[in-house]
C-alpha cells in the first residue's frame, strides 16, 4: 500500500543488511572505524554492544565486506539459538575450505586449525564476526575465548569480533570480557541520523526527501529513541497513515499518532541511553584513530 500511493520503486524503509539499504549514521560509522583499527592493530578481540534494534547485525555485515576488501578473509555467523556442538561446524561452513581439506576425517578444531595456519602463511588475517552472543551456546563462548587466548602461532592472526547486548556481556566468560581490545557501544541515532536515513532512504526509492517535515522528523526521532528499528517501523506506518488520509507530507501529529497506536498505554517516549564502558562513546573523539592510522 505505501509502495503504490507514493510511487516509490520499493519500500524505503526495509530492514536488511545489504549495503544498498544500510545507513551509515554517525554511531555505525565510529563502529567500522574502530574495527578497522583493531585490524590494523593486530588485536585479537572486540565487542560490539547494543541494545536489540540498533543495528548490530548491519554493522557485523558491512564489516565483512569493508574488512574483506581490506584482505581479510572473514567468516560471519549468527550463534543464536544453536546447539552445543553445532557452532564450529558452523564456521567451518562459512570459511573457504578445499574440498579435500572439508572431507578430511580429522576433528572439526583441527580443520580451524589447519585453515588459520594456511591464512598465517599468506600474510592475511582470519576474521570470525559472530552476531547474538547473548543467545551463544557455552560451548561456542569457550571456543572463541580459546581463539583469543591461545598461544600458538596459527591464532596469531586472528580477530574475533563478538556481537551482543548489554545484558549478555554478564554470559561472557572472562577470557572474552577482559581480553577485549576495544568495546564498541552501538548508539543509537541521533536526530540529524535519523533526518539523513530518512532523506537516503526516500531518495533511494524515487520519493522526495522531504516527505517528512522537519518537525516530523524531530518528533519521529524522539518517540523512537533514535532506535535503528524502531524508526524504520514507526516511519512505514507514518507513510500508511498519511496515505490514507490523502496527506502528501507526513507531520509530527501524524507519527506522534502512530507511535500512540504503538504504544496504547500511553507511554513517552524512550530516552537513548548514553554510551556507558570504559572505551568513548561515538562522537567523544576515538576517530583520531582512525585519522592516525590513514
């Protein structure tokens, strides 16, 4: 119904992780950056924490992509929901081996093993990105702890970039809280984030980027909390509504309206919570390491 009233060629609000839809707002931006460094800093572990919503699994995907064009070969991987004995199986399924090396009846850590050592040779680093660490099997928190601690040569290019929400960093063993070179605390939008996805976004899909009214976008910003997901979802149902009242801009009382029919109680709107960790938030001058390591 949005899709045919506004004449756009697709929904622009569409979640995903392509790189055609992602939205590179400030705090997703900082997020790379500081992958980028632990790269370039041979370090072996980093976290990325946020609450559910605010785009953790888009910055795990675009980081395949910026770290593959750097070199690296990276495997990615969703450890939610998965069985004991499943994750390394898993991984094993998300890295380029030969075939023969695949069918070898060695133990699955072995073949990890074999493949880390072939990457050491060739100079390149092995990058295992794991997203919904607060859902992590045990098992699978042991395994990456051990990655990133262990001494042999084969681990020593490697980075574990490990995903999960505030409260799942209590499930983690202390190998993996402790070792991390840098804990990415994933903000959400800002409201000039929130302005730039919505004018992307409408542009992207042929409508006018300015279909949201700048009070419309403040107040869109404020009930969502800035909430990569929650903005996504009140934006849709703002384009529906003022369809059908025939509306041809969105105004604040339109999306403060859908927001009340979100949340019947009444509610106001969520505050974003800052940044907490003892690393900086985004926006509080970490990207001098990034301007250091151009």
């Amino acid at each position: 119904m949005v899709r045919d009233g506004w004449q756009f060629t697709a929904p622009p609000f569409a979640g995903g992780t392509e790189p055609a839809v992602f939205h590179p707002g400030a705090p997703q931006d900082e997020a790379l950056a500081r992958l980028e460094w632990l790269l370039a800093e041979r370090q072996r572990l980093g976290l990325v924490v946020g609450e559910d919503g605010v785009g953790k699994s888009a910055v795990l995907a675009m980081a395949r992509r910026r770290l593959g064009g750097l070199g690296c070969e990276v495997a990615l991987l969703s450890l939610g929901g998965l069985g004991d004995d499943d994750w390394l199986d898993l991984l094993l399924d998300r890295l380029p081996l030969e075939p023969e090396a695949r069918a070898e009846p060695s133990r699955p850590w072995r073949k990890l093993e074999d493949r880390l050592h072939e990457n050491l040779l060739m100079e390149r680093t092995t990058v295992i990105a794991c997203d919904d660490g607060e859902r992590a099997p045990t098992a699978a928190l042991e395994g990456l702890a051990r990655l990133v601690t262990a001494a042999e040569p084969c681990f020593g290019r490697v980075l574990v970039v490990l995903a999960t929400t505030p409260a799942g960093l209590e499930r983690l063993p202390p190998a993996l809280r402790h070792r991390a070179a840098v804990r990415i605390e994933l903000a959400p939008w800002d409201e000039a984030d929130v302005a730039a996805f919505l004018a992307g976004a409408l542009t992207r899909v042929g409508g006018d980027p300015a279909i949201f009214s700048p009070a419309a976008v403040a107040t869109l910003a404020r009930f969502t909390g800035g909430v990569p997901g929650t903005v996504r979802r009140v934006a849709s149902l703002a384009l529906v509504a003022a369809d059908a009242e025939g509306a041809d801009r969105i105004a604040a009382a339109t999306v403060e309206r859908v927001w009340r029919e979100l949340v019947p109680d009444g509610a106001d709107a969520p505050r974003a919570t800052d940044a907490g960790g003892g690393d900086p938030a985004p926006g509080s001058g970490f990207r001098v390491v990034r301007r250091l390591g151009d």
